[in-house]
C-alpha cells in the first residue's frame, strides 16, 4: 500500500515534522499502539492523558510519576532498615508510611529533573521511542548504582534470607525506576504534541538493569560474611583460670610496662561505643552495628532505627526536628553480635560485667550484668527495671551510688559525674568480684575521656579549664592506684588493660600482665583480637567467623586454647523492655558524648 493512503503514517510524518497533536489525537495514538496497557508506564500515561489541558496533563503525570518513584524507594528503604536494624513486620510497615512522605519530596524534584530532561530530548525531534529509552537508561544506571551502595550496609549482618530480601528490593526499585524515567518521557512527548506513532518495540532494558543491579548487589554481599545459621553448644576445655579487662578512657600515661607484654592499637572508629564495643565483641563496627552514639525512635515504630545513607538526613534531622521522631544512643538492642561476657555465659563460664558499653538493658544470659546506665538509675532513685541483672546483684550495686547530684548543664554536673560514675563503677566491680569471684570480668571506667573532653570544649572558661585540669589529674591519680594493685582477691591469672587515649585520638596501647602473659613481649595489636585471646585463655575454642585472632604471642607458653568453632553463633533477640531511654540519652549528652 502506498504511503499517501495510510493516513496514520501521514500524521507521524505531520508530528515528526512540527505539526501538534491534540490530547485526545495523542490518547487515542497511544491506545492504538497498546502504550496505556505497559504497566507503570501506561499508569502514567493514563494520569496525564486524562486531563483535558496541557498544563493539567504535565502536572498528572508528574503526580503520578512521583508517586511510583517514591513508593519504590520508601520499599527498598524499608527492607534495608528491616534489615540492618532487626525490625518487626508491624514497625516496617510504619516505618514504610514515614519513608513514603520523605520520598515523595524527593521524587517530585527528581521528576522534575525527569520532565526538564524530557523537554530538551523532545527538541531533537527524533525517534521518540529511542529518546525515552536514552532517558530511562540513563536513570536506571544512576538508580543501580546508588542502589548497590545504599544496600552494602544492610548486607553486612544479613543472614541468607534477608540478603535475598535486600536484593529483590533493591532491583524492583530500579525496575520501577527505569519505567517510571520512560512514562515520564511519553508524558512529556504526548502533553507537548510531538508523537509518534511507530509501533512499540519490546524490549527488556528496564529488566536488565534491574538484573544487573541484582547481579552487582549480589557480588558485593560476598565481601561480607554471613552469620551462621544457628547457635551450636561450645566444648570449653575445664580450667580455673580467672581473667580480668579494664577498659581506661582518655589516659595512656603513667603505668609502667616492664615484665607486661604491651602492645599498640590504631582505632577502627574513634566513636567510644564503636570502639567498646569492637573490643568486647572481636567484630568491626560493619559486622556488630554499633556505628554511632545515635540511632533514632520514629513516631509509631516501637524498636530503635539505625539510620542508612540515602534515609540517614530524614531521619536523623527532619523527623527530630518536627518532632516526628528522637535521636536515642546506642543499647544492647543494637548490637548484632554476641559479646564476651555473653560467649562465656553460653560456654558455662560466670562473668561479671560492670558499666561496659551497650549493656543497657541488662538481660539474662551474660552472667552478671551491672550496665552503664545503672549509676544514673540509681542516683536518681529511679527504676532499676533493664539496669542490670540478676535483680539482687542489681539492687545491691544500685546502694553504693550517691543520692545527689549538681545541677545538669554545669560544670559541677560533669566533674561530679566523671568521678562518681568512675567510683560507683570501681566499688561495684570490687563488691561483686568478693562475692561472686567469677573467672571472667570486664569493667569500664570513663571518667578521663570525660573530663579531657571537657577541657577541649572551645565555650569552656579559663576557671573552668584550670578546675578541669585539677580534676583530671586527681582522676588519673585515684586510677593508676588502683590499676597498679587492684586489691582483688582471688587475684586474677590475667589482667588485660586496655588505655585508650579517648575519643579524639586515634589509638592506645594493650597491657597485659600476670602468670598467664608473656614477659616482656611487645608487639602491635588489633582491638578485635582482645575478645577471642581472653576467651581462649579460659578454655573457648576461637570463633572462625569473626574478625579477631588469637594472640598466643603475647600469652604465656600453653596459656591460649588452640580448637575453633564455626562461629560462637547469634545474638539472642532482646525481649521487649518496657523501659523509656530518654534519661539515659540525656545523661548521655551531659557527659558529652551527644550534642
């Protein structure tokens, strides 16, 4: 059939050359051509072509494109948190909601980048199915590549099943993504009249840079491990041994190393619940969650988010800020991993663990638990509910604490809390140690990162700054007394200090010293290998799984256990706490540690 008598090619030819079509001439080419049936694109479609004028007909698409784009995000988004912060189905699903009204801002100015872009291709005057594909591949490829990295993080700590959840999610958004780029362009060819009318060519570009995404996601979760699938009985060899670490933050000065081994740390994180928390678990901050001092408690989500990039600036500053949502720092609800305290309880091993970081709330299943909120609780005659365990230890630490306390926000406030929280930890430690002589114990004393911090405060006065210094050094004094004889009877076979120089410097050195350590012996020292080397001392075969490793080289000769497991296993879920964390956020910030 000759051309001139297929009217339909004579209006592509008439389009093609300049000549506008009306809406309904471009609705009724569309039909024809099966574009309103092509899913999301036909969706949008449909939204713009509905309206009776141009104007109505950008904005309806827009609308519609928006909504899409921001539905898929809020959903990836979703899963990535579920993920990363453990969350339960009722809690994502709110969390989806709040996710969803942030990405819907957003979105709308992608969209409009999307239609200016469409504009300027529409100009060229080309093959308009070949111009919205150059629009939605270039999106697509911008949304797998900020979707491989938004999804790295969730893949750290993701068993099989929720790394397969992170990947389906993020390359439906990119799906949607690359349809939603391509409806756009339609819309914006259609409202402006320069349409054609060849017929739609099937092609799987938009698949295949969702499969590509998948495939790129998929690569990067091998660079993390996986936890193991369950938690199998640890075999620990009988002994007696009996070990004792102290945490010191801000000092590294004054004690004498001869006849201990020493050995020098560099920080992977100089954040002090980070850091801490790599020192009792043996994992990075990647694989044990605990990242940063906040987390953040949205409206109608009852469990702690841990904010990711892409949502992290929503989260963190938007919702707080309209009062939608708190910071919190981190509790022992975040950290993904088992800590020592919590491997030797599952070996059969009595622990004692006093004001270490994320042991708030306190549970069973770490042996004795006095948690770094505990000397607040106390003082302020508050509940005790979470603040450590078993209740009777609890109670009996709860008495030792002083029943006053300077106004919050003054200088008398930090100096009273830096000492007190570093006394009340010292005789609990001390009280507990007497009655219950457990074979591992961990304690933590701040009160030096706290006060030197203090003193680099740029709004701190001279007289602050000279009461400070004063301070400081009396709290390094009534430390080093203590740290060069401890007084603990049974005395301990090995005694691991840990002296960081605190949480604006960038390393520390390692101690250890008793009939267990090797003499002498120097070296540099990784801070997750403090975990697995005290564990081996008392007979727990090392975890192949973590990041640590035994360090026989700073042990006395036979003092280390040479068996592995597979991996010591999960963290046990924490239950439900009814317990509000905003004191302890506040006292938090008083000390410093938030602003």
């Amino acid at each position: 059939m000759d051309k001139r008598d297929d009217p339909l090619r004579e209006g592509a030819e008439k389009s093609s050359s300049g000549v506008e079509l009306s809406l309904d001439a471009a609705r009724a080419r569309l039909r024809e051509r099966g574009y309103l049936d092509r899913g999301v694109e036909g969706a949008v479609l449909k939204g713009a072509l509905a309206a009776r004028t141009r104007t109505r007909a950008f904005l309806l698409g827009a609308a519609t494109g928006a909504a899409f784009l921001a539905a898929a995000v809020a959903f990836a988004q979703t899963v990535l948190h579920a993920v990363s912060s453990a969350l339960p189905l009722r809690d994502a699903a709110v969390l989806f909601l709040w996710l969803f009204a942030g990405a819907a801002a957003v979105a709308s100015l992608v969209v409009l980048a999307l239609v200016l872009l469409a504009l300027l291709r529409a100009r060229a005057h080309g093959d308009a199915e070949e111009g919205s594909m150059e629009i939605a591949v270039a999106f697509g490829v911008l949304a797998g590549v900020a979707g491989v990295l938004a999804a790295r993080p969730a893949l750290e700590s993701a068993g099989l099943p929720a790394a397969a959840a992170v990947l389906l999610a993020v390359a439906f958004a990119v799906l949607i993504a690359v349809r939603v780029a391509r409806g756009l362009a339609f819309t914006v060819l259609a409202a402006s009249g320069r349409l054609f009318v060849t017929r739609p060519r099937r092609t799987f570009v938009a698949w295949a840079l969702a499969g590509g995404t998948l495939v790129l996601v998929g690569i990067s979760a091998l660079f993390f491990r996986v936890p193991a699938a369950g938690d199998s009985p640890l075999v620990v060899a009988a002994n007696a041994r009996r070990v004792v670490v102290v945490g010191v933050d801000g000092w590294t000065e004054g004690l004498p190393g001869e006849g201990a081994a020493r050995a020098r740390y560099t920080k992977e994180a100089r954040d002090p619940a980070a850091f801490w928390t790599t020192v009792a678990t043996g994992e990075s901050v990647k694989r044990h969650g605990i990242g940063s001092l906040d987390l953040v408690r949205v409206l109608g989500v009852r469990s702690p988010v841990r904010p990711l990039a892409g949502a992290g600036w929503y989260l963190k500053d938007v919702l707080p800020a309209l009062h939608l949502a708190r910071r919190e720092s981190v509790t022992a609800g975040a950290r993904r991993v088992p800590s020592l305290w919590e491997v030797a309880s599952r070996g059969g091993i009595p622990s004692l663990t006093v004001n270490w970081w994320t042991t708030y709330p306190a549970e069973e299943g770490g042996g004795t638990i006095l948690g770094n909120h505990l000397f607040f609780a106390a003082r302020a005659g508050g509940s005790l509910a979470g603040e450590g365990w078993p209740a009777d230890a609890t109670e009996r630490a709860a008495r030792l604490a002083p029943r006053v306390a300077p106004e919050p926000g003054t200088f008398e406030r930090l100096e009273a809390d830096a000492h007190g929280l570093d006394a009340f930890a010292l005789a609990a430690f001390r009280d507990a140690w007497r009655r219950d002589s457990p074979r591992l114990a961990l304690l933590y004393l701040p009160g030096p990162d706290i006060l030197s911090s203090g003193l680099l405060d740029p709004e701190r006065g001279t007289a602050d700054r000279v009461a400070l210094a004063a301070a400081l050094t009396e709290e390094t004094a009534n430390l080093r007394a203590f740290l060069l004889d401890p007084g603990l009877t049974p005395v301990p076979d090995l005694l691991v200090l840990v002296l960081d120089a605190g949480r604006h410097e960038s390393g520390g050195f390692v101690l250890l010293s008793g009939p267990l350590a090797r003499r002498g012996a120097e070296s540099t020292f990784a801070p997750v290998d403090l975990a697995p080397t005290v564990l081996s001392v008392l007979g727990v075969p090392a975890s192949r799984e973590i990041a640590g490793r035994v360090r026989s080289d700073l042990l006395a000769p036979g003092a280390a256990s040479g068996e592995t497991v597979a991996s010591w296993g999960r963290r046990r879920a924490s239950s439900d706490l009814s317990v509000d964390p905003k004191a302890y956020v506040e006292n938090l910030r008083s000390l410093g540690y938030l602003r």
